[in-house]
C-alpha cells in the first residue's frame, strides 16, 4: 500500500523528470535549429554566384582607340542578377603606388544577368569630353611599345546571388608595354566578398 508521502515523492520525481526532459528537448531543437541554419549558409555559399575579372589589351595602333578588356567570369554555380560595373583605363611612366582617384560608383556599365562560366567582355578606352574614343598617337604607341609605360585596367562590379544577397568585386590590373602576355595582379584594389 503506497502512503501518502510516498505517492508525493513519487510525483516530485516524475516533476523533476519531466523538467529535465523538456530541458534537454529544447536545447536538442535550439541545436537542430542553428545546424539546420549552418547548413543552408554552407549551401548557399556552395550555389552562389562568384564574380571575378581578367584583364587584357590589343596590340596598340596608331590611328586607332587604346581598347582594354575586362574579362567578367561568373565561376559560381548559380546566375550572377542585376550586375553593373565600372571600368577604367590608365597609363602612367611610373608604376602606381595608388591608383588614380576611382570615381564613386554609379552603375555604369549594366550587364544584368551574367550566367555561370559564360564570360562577359567589357572594353573601355580614352575619350574626349563629348564621349569620342581618342585615337592613338605615333608618340602613345612609341611609348607603349618599348615598355616606358604603364597600363592599368580596374574598376568595381556590383551584383546580387540568387538569394537576394548583394556582393562587390573590385579589381586591378596592370602590365608594362605590350611585350608582356599577361597583366599583373595589383597589390591593392582586389577584392570580392
């Protein structure tokens, strides 16, 4: 026969039971919660679209614009959406410790929707104060020729990922006269996120 104090531990026990359990429940759903959440961050970071920039540029002519190329690779595995970017060209005899002042960006250039691993070329050149692409002088392309001057390619893209999450690119490229294939990484003015 079960007295009267026991039955009241009895319950106490199955109280205190109960506590423990809905204790350890909930912190078993507050850590399925922040794994669950871990899990979609991994998977978007794994789908989202990842923009990065080549440089290039044409054999100068005389008589013909100074055209520099900025390869546009989206290397993610979903679409790079409303993306617009900047481009600039500069020449200097000396290597730039700081680029030229970047204008603050604007849009510029739309592209809209780059799609993975298709790349986008944008060309940019000199102009005049009417917009006019400046041809090459005999002097610019003397001057290119035997390595006496620098050429620098940079500028900034925007875009969003599939998840509505915006990201930057910046980037910079130079190289010395045209003799060399490649351009050059910047030590500054690299960045994606």
């Amino acid at each position: 026969m079960t007295r009267p104090r026991d039955f009241a531990d009895s319950a106490d026990s199955i109280d205190t039971g109960i506590e423990t359990a809905e204790r350890d429940f909930a912190k078993m759903a507050g850590n399925s919660a922040a794994s669950i959440k871990a899990t979609q961050e991994a998977m978007r970071l794994d789908q989202r679209a990842w923009v990065g920039v080549l440089a290039q540029m044409d054999k100068p002519e005389v008589g013909k614009p100074l055209i520099g190329k900025a390869l546009i690779t989206n290397s993610g595995k979903t679409f790079a959406v409303n993306m617009t970017m900047q481009t600039h060209l500069a020449t200097s005899r000396t290597k730039l410790d700081v680029l030229p002042v970047i204008p603050p960006f604007h849009g510029g250039e739309s592209i809209g929707l780059l799609i993975p691993n298709r790349p986008y070329e944008s060309h940019v050149t000199f102009r005049d104060a009417a917009g006019v692409p400046l041809k090459s002088l005999q002097q610019d392309v003397d001057n290119l020729n035997t390595g006496g001057y620098y050429v620098y390619i940079f500028g900034e893209i925007r875009y969003s990922d599939v998840f509505n999450r915006p990201h930057e690119t910046d980037f910079c490229w130079w190289r010395q006269g045209i003799e060399e294939l490649e351009f050059t990484q910047c030590d500054k003015h690299n960045t994606a996120d």
